[in-house]
C-alpha cells in the first residue's frame, strides 16, 4: 500500500511539472549539475531535458548580461555568498541567453531544495520570460520622454506594438 502511495505522489509530481508549461523549473544538485527539466524550462531556453540533464547549471542557465544590451539595471543579487546552496529564497530580474543565443529578460527565484529529513539536496529555479513587458515598459519610458518634451507621438495600433516583441513571441491572434 505504501508503495502504490509513493507511486501516486510521484505521477502527481510528474503531472504537475509537465503541465507548467509557461514557466521554466530547473533543479540543481548539491554539484551543481542540472537534476530536473520541465517542458516550460525546453521552451524558454531550447535545450531538450536530455541535452540539460546532468550538465553544469552555468551552462544552462547562461547569465547574458554582458552578452545582451540592457537598458535598466541588473537587480540580481551579488556574488558575496548570497547565492550559495543554502540561501533562502531569492527573487530577481536577469537576462538568459537561450541556446540559439537569443537574450530574454527573465524573472527567477530560487530556492533550497530539502529531503524529506530537511538535509539540503540542491536548489529549485522557477523562471518566467518577461521580455514582452520589459520591451513594453521601454516603449512607454520612450513615450513618455517625448511627451514631456513636447514631441508629438505617433498613434501605435496593435500591429505595431507586436512589432516591439521578437518575432517567436509574436502570436497570431486566435480568430474565435
């Protein structure tokens, strides 16, 4: 009976993380190395669970900061130890550079993973493309510095604000 309860909680497990399919969960181990990949984690970075898998979490998580041009500041947190394995949450914005190099700016938290005894297995990220409202959020500090200078501002119609957005996030419009 015990077992088939594990086995329960486990397709549940299993169910939920397939099913989370617009955000990104990668687990870490007490290495470093990747030990888990959802389907959200393959679309946002394109790496295949299997290419992902066991490797580096640097490698997978690619911090493209440097690589990509940001406008607002970086808020993730400093290199001071704050990031180890045993830190408690931590929430911040940065920017991921997928495996076909495109940057995304992402939100992220992180979090200790514990066993069942409340020892330290790894660590949980929880990751959410916001490229689409960072471009937004630009667009509108854009507008609003010309409209303080007096500058008139062009009207924008829906096809143009999806312009703002890279072209795999632009989506046809569901005709219902």
């Amino acid at each position: 009976e015990n077992a088939g309860e594990i086995a329960q909680v486990n397709w549940k497990l299993e169910s939920v993380l397939r099913a989370a399919t617009s955000v990104a969960i990668v687990a870490e181990d007490l290495s470093g190395r990747v030990s888990l990949f959802n389907s959200g984690a393959s679309t946002l970075l394109g790496y295949r669970p299997d290419e992902a898998i066991g490797r580096p979490i640097k490698e997978i998580l690619q911090d493209g900061t440097a690589d990509c041009k940001r406008e607002d500041s970086r808020e993730q947190p400093s290199e001071d130890g704050s990031g180890t394995l045993e830190s408690n949450l931590q929430s911040y914005e940065t920017t991921y550079r997928r495996k076909d190099e495109i940057c995304l700016q992402v939100q992220v938290s992180i979090t200790p993973l514990k066993d069942i005894t409340g020892k330290l297995v790894g660590r949980l990220h929880v990751a959410q493309d916001i490229t689409p409202r960072k471009l937004l959020e630009m667009e509108l500090r854009n507008r609003g510095s010309k409209s303080l200078s007096g500058e008139k501002l062009p009207s924008t119609s829906e096809e143009q604000e999806a312009d703002l957005l890279p072209e795999w996030l632009r989506a046809e419009p569901s005709r219902d």
